[in-house]
C-alpha cells in the first residue's frame, strides 16, 4: 500500500489524502467515524480530508441519517487527473517562450540565477529531467544511494530512445557499488546499460553529481538536519565548475570496474 501512497503523493495528494482514499477503495461506503479508525487518521481532519477529496472528483458522499462516503471508480479519476496534466501541460507550452523572452530582458541585471536550490525529490528530478532532455553532447554522473528515481526498464527505454536520437552522444554514469543485495544491484546496472549508458563501478564516491554538456551541473547537499525525503541538491550553471567537475570524473573512471569486472569480483566475493 506504501507504493501507492507514494505514487499518489508524486501526482499532487497528500500523503494522507492518498491513504484515505486507497482505504475507501476497499470498502463500498464508509462512515466518517469508520474511515478515521481503517485509515488511522484522527477524527478533525478525516472530516477536512473528505471535503477536499470530494472536490477532487476523488469520492462521492452520500446524504441520510448517517453521512457516508465512496470512492469513485479509480479509471475515471485518473482519466481526470491526466487531463488536468495535460492542461498544465498545454499551459506550460504556451508560458515558456514569452516568459524567457522576459527573462532574457533582465539578463544584464547581475542576478545568482545560475545558482538554483533544488529542496524538494519532484524538483530534483524535473531539473535533472529538462537537463538530460535539453543536453546534445554529453551526460556524465556519479551515482550513490539514495536514489531519487525508480528504476524500471520502461523508464530507461523511454531515455534511451530520447538519447538515440543525439548523434555521437556520450551518457556515462559511476555508481558505487553496493553489496547487501549484489544480484539486485547488478541487474539495475544492467537495466541502464542495455538502455545504452556506459557504466563503471567503484567502491566510493564522494559525492553524488550530473554534468551536462560540460556547462550544467546538479549535486546532492549533505545536509543532516533533514531526513532523506527532504534531501536538498544544487544546480550550477557554470563552466569552470563543471569542467572541474569532468576532470574529477574522469579521475574515478579509469580506476573504476566495467561491469563484467564487478561481477566476477562479487562471485569471488561470495
């Protein structure tokens, strides 16, 4: 049920929002009093909660003696968020010229732009996303846990064949290695090289990074007052750094192991 709630949660819910609604999926109608016990959500704000569901579209409340409420089918709900996505969407299309025109305007005022907190996981990866997709020449990271995005063989398909397209593009990742689940570990690696990434492993790193056309780069900030869903990372656009960044790159790629060398170096290990 977790997944899900994360899943929720990544299209807009709360995370609350997403466990009372997957409660009511379960059940054909439940009293308020009877959602607050199954979704172990205190009795004020099921009632809060409810009020913004219903104007979601995401259930229906049902008027007698007793208020109860149901969940609506999840294919018309979905149905309504993606075209509420496709809006945004379509809005976003429109927005992006004519703000960047207004921003070009302002170039020369002398502003930090360059330099971006990224403070929540949606923003990380949307900015690493609009990176990888606006790159033409080459990608290089260094990739430590925790990650930030669910592997998948569809999601690495769906970056490859945006890749394919980029003449003489060069994606190179170092991960570092991790051994309390090696046999897991490798077929994720191997997920992304069959996607056409060229991959190495090693037994550090010191840090998690992505360099973008020798320009751009996104870098994690340790930053211990925060748990791991509230890591922060910081976006450079600049030259020198990154640059300097490759150079460090390159340094941890010679020394590193292809994947074939970490496989026989776990079965060893065994």
């Amino acid at each position: 049920m977790q997944t899900y709630i994360n899943d929720l949660v990544e299209i807009g819910l709360t995370e609350l929002e997403a466990r009372m609604y997957l409660t009511l999926l379960h059940k054909n109608a439940f009293t308020a009093s009877e959602l607050s016990v199954a979704a172990r959500v205190n009795r004020t704000q099921t009632y809060d909660i409810l009020s913004k569901l219903t104007q979601r579209g995401m259930i229906l409340e049902s008027r007698g003696k007793v208020k109860k409420y149901s969940a609506v089918n999840p294919k018309n709900v979905l149905g309504s968020l993606k075209e509420e996505f496709d809006r945004k969407k379509n809005t976003i299309a429109k927005l992006e010229e004519p703000l960047s025109k207004l921003f070009a305007s302002d170039a020369s005022s002398g502003s930090l732009d360059y330099i971006q907190v990224l403070s929540s996981r949606n923003n990380i990866i949307n900015k690493i996303e609009k990176l990888e997709y606006a790159s033409e020449k080459e990608i290089l990271a260094f990739c430590k846990p925790p990650y930030m995005m669910n592997i998948s063989y569809s999601h690495s398909k769906e970056r490859a064949d945006i890749f394919s397209n980029k003449t003489d593009f060069v994606q190179r990742s170092i991960y570092q290695a991790e051994y309390s689940d090696v046999e897991r570990f490798i077929n994720w690696i191997q997920i992304f090289k069959d996607a056409g990434e060229e991959v190495r492993i090693c037994e550090e790193l010191p840090i998690k990074f992505v360099i973008f056309d020798q320009e751009k780069v996104v870098c994690t900030i340790n930053n211990k007052l925060h748990t791991l869903a509230q890591f922060s990372a910081l976006f450079v656009d600049n030259v020198d750094l990154s640059k300097a960044l490759t150079v460090t790159f390159y340094h941890f790629w010679e020394k590193a192991l292809t994947l074939e060398q970490f496989i026989e170096k776990s079965k060893k290990m065994m």
